[in-house]
C-alpha cells in the first residue's frame, strides 16, 4: 500500500472543503495525521 506524505494531501483540499471543516471542529490540526499513529 503507498501512503502519500501529509503535505501533499493536505494540499490537495482546500479550507472550504466540508471534510475539512469537519476535522477541524473535532480537534484536528493541520500537519497532523489522522488515527493513533498519526498516518
């Protein structure tokens, strides 16, 4: 499985993209990775 780096995707979607939003109202910060491990 290839795992793309965290700046790339985090380019592609944009602050008014409702996934977005979503992560940062539920304590997400940009930079971060999703999960217990931070993927």
């Amino acid at each position: 499985r290839r795992v793309r780096p965290v700046r790339e995707a985090m380019s592609s979607i944009g602050s008014s993209n409702i996934g977005f939003q979503l992560l940062k109202k539920s304590g997400w910060k940009e930079g971060t990775g999703l999960g217990a491990q931070e993927q």
